[in-house]
C-alpha cells in the first residue's frame, strides 16, 4: 500500500483529500502545519506528499527546501497545493524542486490523476535505478583488463630514451602499460620541453586522440625499460562503442583527468614555486609508490621533474635542496626518495 502524506493547515480540506484517497487504498498521514508535516516525512518516508504552499509558520516552500536537504526524503515526489495560480508561483516551487500543482479547488479525479502520475513516474525511476545499480554492479565485478582481453593482446618491450609515438603520428593504438614507466610531452617553438603526464605500470594512455580520430597532440616515451601491450584502434573503438560498461569506464577515466588538468592549471597560476614544487613531488609519490611500503622513489631526473612543473631546473634544486635538509625527501644517486610524505603535505597548509 503506497503511503501519501498531506499537510494541509485547513482541516477540511486536509480531512476530505485523506478520506478520498483512503477510497483508493492509499495509507494517509496528515499534518496540520509545515513543522509537523517534516517530522513525519521523515519518519514516515512516504511515497509522495501533498502539501499546502500558504500556512502559518513554516510554509510549503520551507516544507520542500528542508525535505531536499536530507538524503531520505529528497528524492520524494511532493505536489503543491495552491490557490494562486500566478505564474511566479510555479516558477519558484519548480527552482526548488517541485514535482506538480494541484490549484484549489480541484476535483476528485483530478487529485487522484494527479497522485497516479507522479507514482507511476517514480516506480519507473526506481526500476532504472535498479536496473542501472545492477548494471553497475556486474561492470565492477569485471575489470577493465578483462573486458578487455589484455590477456590476448600484442606485448611490446620498448627500451628506456625509446619514443612510443610522436606528435602528428595518427592515433592506431590504445596503450596499456605493464611495466615500466612513460612520460607524454609537448615542445615549445624554441624547443624547450613540457611534460604533460607520467604514466606508471597500470596505466592507459593515448585513448585522446583514438576517442577524437586525431593525431596525438604530444610525444610519448619510455623512462625506463617498459612493457606496453597495445590494442588496435577498430577493436577498441568496436568494443568501447558496443560494450557499456568500457565506455562508462574511459568516461570516469576522462572525467578524472580534466578534473585534475584544472586543479593542475589552478595551483599553477596561483601557488608559489615552493607550493608547486612540493605538489608534483606528493603527486609523483601517488604514482610511484609501492602499498606494502610508506615510502616512495621516485626515478626521474632533476631536470626531467623541473620540465613536468614548468620551471627552471635551478629554482627546482634550489628547493628541492631545501626540502633534503629539512629531512621531508633524500637524495640517493639521483633517486628522489619521500620519506614523509605528511610532512610535505603539512607545508602545503
């Protein structure tokens, strides 16, 4: 039995929709006024709610502001009853999320059609909810790698210094990276080098420019000795185009990248170089360390890291030398080692 609330300052108007809808088999709650009317929606959670917008103290657009608020009764359909027609009062209950009006007064039939509508729209919401959330479910249960079938793709070793591709050559493969460690980079006019990403193991890269049909708009090359298993373009985009579940994944992926290029653009307009500095190497932390240690090395040349920042190689050891003193990273052989990365985080505060 579906249960609908009404709160209705009037009581017999309040009393006449209840006994109407109760000839339906519907379950009533009722409230006199706005602050009764929450407490029991959110003790009731009811189907649907019937609310008055003109009542004394807490109004019907408090009522439905509140209701929205809170996580159990936001999604909630609630019907307007007014006695205004004017349509700045539609316009303001729909900003705040209104499903319908009733104008007083209406007719038996027009109230129940009403109450049928916005039932049948949300038990189909529920269902696609449902069907989606399964959906979901059943796309977790199956990784990326096994959708797919890394398992049976093309292994190349590439060697550290070796180019995977360059700039302008058009898009063929989607890249996965078993092993090793690549970095992406663009050049200025007068040759100076931008790093634009480093990858580590685990990793997918060049899915731009294949989602975009273009030529890649940057370099890409090994760090070190590197694993990279290829799939071809037709069968990436066959599967991507045919299978749900890989195209919501690389959207999450695309998502999560332009989330992060502008937190990146952000920090680099507004930081100082010591703030930057410091938000590459915690960065850097995340992609190289190991989760059986705290710890992390990071095998990037000096010059390499002060090109993924955007700065001049002696402003970045100036700092970083800073940094080794202060005992938050250490040097060994050209090895960047974090040894707290709390710390580096605390300077960032």
């Amino acid at each position: 039995m579906k249960k609908i609330l009404v709160i209705e300052d009037n009581l017999d108007i309040r009393e006449n929709i209840c006994e109407t809808l109760e000839l339906y088999d519907y379950e009533t709650f009722e409230a006199e006024n706005g602050e009764v009317g929450i407490q029991i929606a959110k003790r009731e959670i009811p189907d649907i709610i019937i609310c008055d917008i003109m009542m004394p103290g807490i109004d019907g657009y408090e009522v439905l502001e509140v209701l929205r608020q809170d996580e159990e009764t936001a999604g909630i359909p609630l019907v307007f009853l007014t006695a205004k027609a004017e349509v700045k009062d539609f316009r303001k209950g729909l900003r705040l999320g209104a499903d319908d009006y009733i104008t007083k007064p209406f007719s038996e039939s027009e109230l129940i059609h009403t109450i049928e509508i916005r039932l049948k729209r949300l038990d189909s919401f529920k269902k696609a909810f449902e069907n989606e959330e399964s959906a979901e479910q059943s796309a977790k249960q199956v990784s990326l790698s096994e959708l797919l079938d890394l398992g049976n793709r093309e292994l190349k070793e590439f060697k550290k210094k070796e180019f995977v591709f360059h700039e302008g050559n058009w898009a063929s493969y989607l890249f996965f990276l078993k092993s090793g460690a690549v970095k992406t980079f663009r050049l200025h006019d007068d040759g100076k080098e931008l790093i634009t990403e480093i990858y580590k193991k685990g990793s997918y890269f060049g899915y731009y420019a294949l989602l975009k049909d273009a030529p890649y708009q940057d370099y890409a090359v090994c760090l070190e000795d590197s694993e990279i298993i290829m799939i071809p373009k037709k069968g990436f985009l066959h599967i991507t185009y045919n299978n749900i579940n890989i195209a919501k994944k690389f959207i999450r992926i695309l998502s999560n990248d332009v989330d992060d290029k502008e937190q990146q653009l952000l920090h680099m307009a507004y930081d100082n170089l010591k703030q930057r500095v410091i938000r590459t190497l915690l960065d850097l932390y995340e992609k190289y360390k190991d989760d059986q240690f705290p710890e992390a090395s990071i095998k990037l040349t000096r010059e390499e890291i002060s090109k993924y920042i955007g700065t001049a190689r002696e402003s970045f050891i100036r700092i970083m030398s800073d940094l080794n003193k202060s005992g938050l990273i250490e040097i060994k052989d050209g090895v960047i080692c974090i040894d707290d990365p709390k710390g580096l985080q605390s300077l960032l505060i």
